[in-house]
C-alpha cells in the first residue's frame, strides 16, 4: 500500500474522505469545552482517590483495559488546560497518567495501573472554592470483571430515561452491484442472500428495546469497503457487523466461522484513520499545527483504540460464535482473525461472520431458506444481546436504563438475578414461565414491577 506523495493528490484524498465523512461544510467545532484544570491523586489504605478539577460539567464513562492494566476516562466535550500530570507515590494505583484529544472535542484520560483496580466514580458541584470535580475511587484488592463499561448512573444529573440513546448495530451486507461475491454450485449469489440476512437481522434488532440497526447498504448496489466503514462511523455504530457467506474449492467444507481483524492488519489502517482527523482537526483550526507533539499522542490514541476495540471485537466475536452453535455447525470453535479490510475501524469493534459456506451444495440451500436465515438472525440478535449486557456504553438505555428487563450476562443464576430486583425466585419464574433454573446468555428477562 504504497503512500501517494503529490501534495495535490493527498489534499484530493483528504477533500475525498472528507466529503465520504460529511465533514465538508460542517460548522466548525463548538470552543466551549469544558477544561480540565488538573488531576489529583491521594492515597487511603488500599484506595486510591483521583479528583479531576474542571471549569464546568462533563459527561464522562471509563473502561479498563489488561495487559497492561489501564484504566480509560473519556471526557465528552472537554480538553486538558495543562499537562496532566500526577505525583509518583508508589503506593498509589495509579504508576502514571496520559492524555489526548479524541474524536475532535472529548478528550481521553489514561491511568497506567500498578495493579487491576475496582474504581468507583462520582461528581461534585462547586463548593467552598472548589471547581466542579470528578472523584475515581480505586480499590485495589478488588478483583474486576474484565473491560465492563462503567455505568456512571448514579453520577450523572439530569439523565431521564428519554435522552438515553439507542446502541447502534452497523449491519453490513457484504459485496453488492457489480460485485456478486461467492457464487454457489446452484448459482445463488452470495450478495443476495446476505442482504436478506442482514434484512432480517436489522429487523429484529430494531424491535429490541434500546438497539437500533443501521444497514450499511440496504439495496443491492456495490459499495468499497472504506465508505463502508465510514457509513459506520458517522451513524456513530456501537458494533460493525459484517455478514458474508464463505466460498471454497472443496465442496464438502461447510459450518460458520466468526473473525475479527489481526493486529497487524490494525496498525497501518488505524494510523491511516488518525493521520485524517489530525489533518481534519489541522484545518478546523485554519491550517495551523497544534503542537508539535503528534507521534506520542498518534502512538497514545493508537494503542488505546487498538487494544480498547479489538478486545471488544472479540468479546463480540465470543458471543456470536457461541450462539451460532445453536443454528448449525460452526467450523472453528474460536474466534479467528484476518487483515479484513472492513474490519479495520479502529474505534468501532468489528466482525466478520461468515455464516455458512455457499460453495456447498446443502449450505447453498440453507441460505436460500427462509428459516435458516431467520435462524440465522436470531442467533446474532442473541449474540449481540449477550455483549451489549457487558458492553453498552455509558448513556445508552441498555447501560443506564431502567430495566424492566434484564439480559442474562454469562455466570448469572436466576436466584442471583431474583435478589437483584428483590423478588422471590417464584415471582421472577412466573413472569417469565419458566419452570426450572435453567438460564442461558443473553436471554432476556421480564422484571415485574413493584405494585
Ligand atoms: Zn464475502
């Protein structure tokens, strides 16, 4: 992938990928964000206590990230004054902290941790002097469920359950127009019946509560790769799902088979993609360099986007693979990965299934039929269900919303469940006619109301 060097040419790329973004014309970006004056650290024992001083509001969220231990805060709508930075006290969590703007306007915090922490979050109102200030608590000696969104509910004000949003699911049919994709020994085109999939998988994602589906191409009608993941990025997609049927020359090889981008194949594209919204964010501001600081924070942003989607992707992955067991032979237990270009969204965690193989002769049949797509479709719904349980963003109606339902996360038992909601296991068994204990992943709860 040789890099054009004709300044010409790259500022048509640029004008090009642009206009794919639905940049160009966009008024430039709002200045009040809030400011992040500084970050505090104590140390109490085992807890850790971080205090961000802010100028105003932010609506935040943080995850974790393993090997090595980091914890993330994203900041909506805010940027560093100074250089954050924090005292070293080799009792504290916290070895050292990182900052870089992200997305244009929010700005992401990153925490390198000594050990796995459990961290608990909450905001405060000026007061005495003091500025508006985020408060992390991290215990150390907690374990911690792996990368699990944080739900800051009981920190944000004014969070009604109307301005929750929807997590979108990008459905991706593959291939389109004058490219039929695999074509089957009966001359089924893959292009076609991945587009009836995906039909059927965006029509039950829209009737779930709290997802909405977004079809990336929705006709059949050819579309490269890269808009395709554009498309995905501007409908602001939670998850890339991208459905494909497999084609080989030994005709008896048949089972589905879920991917995730490799490693290697991220870097390059994911460098690409922060080269163009540093060069955006270089012309927002009229063509005048921000500071002279790019590799670091390319190399922060890089590694946090890396590492945060790809684990998601294969958290995702995971849980696809585990449903689609339930619709018909998967051909590798584990997930498998591969430089797919269209899986190469650095903040988007992106799949590819594979859903059969069209090549022989009793899939290429099944694909064709209606209820093995709607297997099909059910599987993914269910799949996706089970990781949004784990991973809806903060602010989502999955993540934030009041339940009246509850999706089943894996270890969960349903007396588990019952105490949750202080219900008797009878009442939680008679709203939902289930007669034993038997629950699975991602199956979806009824939580009666107190009357
Ligand atoms: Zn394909």
């Amino acid at each position: 992938m040789g890099q054009p060097t004709s300044p010409n040419l790259r500022r048509r790329q640029l004008l090009r990928a642009m206009t794919a973004l639905g940049l160009v014309g966009m008024p430039l970006p709002a200045l009040a964000r809030t400011g992040v004056q500084r970050v505090r650290m104590s140390v109490d024992g085992d807890t850790t206590r971080v205090v961000f001083d802010m100028d105003g509001e932010a609506d935040y969220s943080m995850f974790h990230l393993q090997s090595p231990d980091r914890l993330v805060v994203d900041l909506e709508n805010a940027r560093a004054i100074e250089d954050l930075a924090i005292s070293d006290n080799p009792r504290s969590a916290i070895k050292a902290v990182r900052h870089a703007a992200r997305n244009g306007s929010d700005l992401r915090v990153v925490f390198d941790l000594r050990k796995p922490v459990e961290p608990r979050s909450f905001v405060l109102m000026p007061a005495q002097g003091a500025p508006h200030r985020l408060v992390l608590d991290l215990n150390a000696g907690e374990a911690i469920a792996p990368r699990v969104a944080e739900n800051s509910n009981g920190a944000r004000r004014g969070r009604s359950q109307e301005n929750l949003r929807d997590v979108v699911v990008a459905i991706d049919a593959g291939h389109g127009g004058h490219d039929p994709g695999a074509i089957g020994p009966a001359g089924t085109r893959e292009k076609d019946v991945v587009l009836q999939i995906a039909r059927r998988l965006a029509e039950r994602v829209d009737s779930e509560r709290g997802m909405k589906a977004v079809m990336i191409r929705s006709g059949d009608y050819f579309l490269p790769l890269r808009e395709r993941i554009e498309r995905a990025r501007k409908a602001d997609a939670d998850v890339f799902v991208s459905i494909h049927a497999d084609a080989i020359a030994n005709r008896s090889v048949q089972g589905s088979s879920v991917y995730m981008l490799s490693e290697r194949g991220a870097s390059s594209e994911a460098a690409r993609f922060l080269a163009q919204r540093e060069n955006q964010a270089d012309l927002s501001l009229g063509g005048v360099p921000i500071n002279g600081k790019d590799d670091s924070l390319t190399n922060v942003l890089l590694d946090l986007a890396q590492s945060g989607s790809l684990e998601a992707s294969n958290t995702l992955a995971e849980r696809m693979i585990s449903e689609l067991h339930r619709v018909g032979k998967v051909r590798k237990p584990e997930v498998e990965r591969a430089n797919f270009a269209v899986l190469r969204s650095p903040d988007v965690p992106s799949i590819l299934v594979e859903a059969a193989f069209i090549s022989n002769p009793s899939e290429e049949r099944k694909l064709r039929s209606a209820s093995f797509q709607s297997s099909l479709a059910d599987a993914m719904l269910t799949g996706l269900r089970s990781y949004f349980s784990t991973h809806a963003r903060p602010g989502t109606l999955i993540a934030d919303g009041q339940p009246d339902q509850h999706i089943i996360r894996p270890g969960e038992t349903l007396s588990g469940i019952a105490d949750r909601y202080s219900l008797s296991l009878a009442e939680l068994r008679s709203a939902n006619n289930v007669s034993d204990d038997r629950i699975y992943a991602g199956q979806v709860l009824q939580i009666p109301r107190d009357s």
